[in-house]
C-alpha cells in the first residue's frame, strides 16, 4: 500500500493524534452574533482545500459575526480540465463561487505557480501575508498545519508555514517599516485554526452539523478538481453505460453529485461526529490567544490607590 493510500485514505481523510482526552474541546455553534466586529483569513493553496477541510468551520463562524476573506496562494494551474491555461481559469472560477457560498467578503489570488512553491521565496510570500493581515486586521486564520507529518504536497507546508511566521510577525512595529509609513498598523493574528490530512494533534472538534448542507454546496461549485463537483454525474454514467444504477445517486446529474459528496467525500466529518456524539464535526489543532500571567495577577491583586 502507498503510503498516501495509508495516510489519507481514499478519499483524503484525515488521521488524527488527540491530544489528552480532556484537552480535546467542542466547538459548538453559538447563538446571535458573538463574533461581531471580528475578521477571518480562510486561506488555501488550492481551491479545493478550504471546501475540503474547513469549510463547515468557516460557515459557522461567518455565521456567528466574522467578516471573512478568502486567500488563494498558487493558481491551480496544474489541475482541472483541458489545458493548462484552461485549468487555472476554471478554478479562478471555482474559487470565488466558493467564497460566495461561504459567505465571504472577498478573495485574494496571490498566483504561484501550483507544486512550484517549494521554489518561490518564502520572504516574499510572509511580506504579502504580513500586507493582507494588517490591511485587513484579521483576528483569526484558518489554514493548513503548519508541522503535519508526511505532507507531500510543497504548496501545503510551504504556504502554512509562511502563514503562522507571518500572524506574530504582522504584529511587530519593526518589521516592513514601508507598510506602517503607507499607514498601516501592527496587527497580530490571534487565533489559528490548523487543519490536515496527515497525522496532526487534535485540540479541538467543531460542530458542523447545521452547516452540512453548505458544505455540500461549497464542494458541489468546486467543479474542476478534487473528489467533489461532478463526481456523482460521472459515476452515474459510467454505471449507466454497464446497465446498472446505483439508488443512492438519484435520478439526475445535481442529486448525484449532491448525495455523493454527502456519502463519500464527507464521510470523515461524520465518522468523527460520530466519535464525539455529533452528526458531523472537523478536527483541527487550535492556537488561542496566550493567557498573560501579568494581567491576571493585575486583576485579582490590584488594590485602589490610596488618597
């Protein structure tokens, strides 16, 4: 067996290393809009990523008050139909009626070269990231592990591990003088949610449950590449010129690509769901804000100045 078959499974599923039982935490979704005011980077090598891994995350959060933006860092040139050419303008096409499903505000295509970006310079790329986070002022990203075991594709690691340099570094007063003289400001990213499909630490699980049919959605528009799209109309064919049927893809092309992303291409977020008595959830390694120990101690100690 290869040892991407071993990995990731037929379909791309995750394996996952938990954490202690009792640091696994449940993110379930919340009510109204506590996270109003608040920006979020979904960012992607390729348009298939974000649909794949974390899309549910991000429509729940979208769906608690974030306003979001969308990140693309190669050009999918090297996949979907026809020429090349013809494949990285269907993916452009892709990704934005992604972003539209999401939910989110816009969408930033940096253009790399796809399975090229273990060659580009890594400065450069943090420079961009550093310009987006604090134009943007964003809070939380969610992104690629940057440490995932046996990641084989470069533009994965390459782009997630410029994304977690760049979310403290955007923060500095030093770094990129021009940007702060142009009139932007410091702004560290405070929260990260890292997904994968190799082995990762798993902190934390997300309910997706009532975000599942949005899903579907984001992977039914992702159409030139990846085990979504026209999968179903595909597998429908085929069976249909062998004189077969197979009840569970329906009678037309929609309902079959529809119930085959529901059956096959979601089947990890369910097992997991499952796992942690949910229908559906998304495993990620979370990084939060760090608790100030000066600031605590503040809070319980300080005492009123004497007059």
């Amino acid at each position: 067996m290869r040892r991407r078959q071993f990995l990731h499974g037929a379909l791309g599923a995750p394996v996952m290393l938990q954490a202690q039982p009792g640091d696994v935490v449940i993110e379930r979704p919340q009510p109204g809009k506590p996270h109003a005011g608040k920006v979020l980077a979904a960012i992607q090598p390729h348009a298939d990523d974000i649909p794949l891994f974390a899309a549910g995350l991000v429509i729940k959060l979208i769906d608690e008050g974030y306003t979001g933006y969308l990140i693309r860092t190669t050009n999918d040139d090297m996949t979907g139909p026809g020429t090349v050419s013809e494949g990285a303008a269907a993916n452009e096409r892709d990704n934005r009626e992604v972003a539209r499903v999401l939910g989110l505000k816009q969408v930033f295509d940096l253009n790399y070269g796809n399975h090229q970006m273990d060659g580009i310079s890594r400065p450069e790329l943090r420079c961009r990231l550093i310009f987006l986070f604090r134009l943007l002022r964003v809070d939380t990203v969610i992104c690629f592990d940057p440490w995932c075991a046996y990641e084989e594709n470069p533009d994965h690691y390459v782009t997630a591990q410029c994304v977690e340099a760049a979310c403290w570094m955007a923060g500095m007063s030093k770094d990129y003088p021009e940007q702060l003289a142009a009139g932007l400001k410091p702004h560290a990213v405070r929260e990260r949610y890292y997904y994968a499909r190799g082995p990762q630490l798993v902190n934390r699980v997300v309910d997706i449950s009532p975000f599942i049919e949005r899903k579907i959605e984001a992977n039914l528009v992702n159409r030139a590449q990846g085990p979504a799209g026209e999968s179903g109309a595909r597998l429908r064919r085929s069976l249909a010129e062998k004189g077969l049927k197979l009840p569970l893809l329906g009678d037309d092309d929609l309902t079959a690509n529809r119930r085959y992303i529901e059956e096959f291409v979601l089947s990890a977020n369910r097992e997991l769901g499952r796992k942690y008595g949910l229908q559906y959830a998304e495993a990620y390694h979370y990084i939060g804000p760090a608790p100030s120990t000066v600031e605590e101690y503040v809070r319980r100690h300080a005492v009123p100045l004497k007059s």
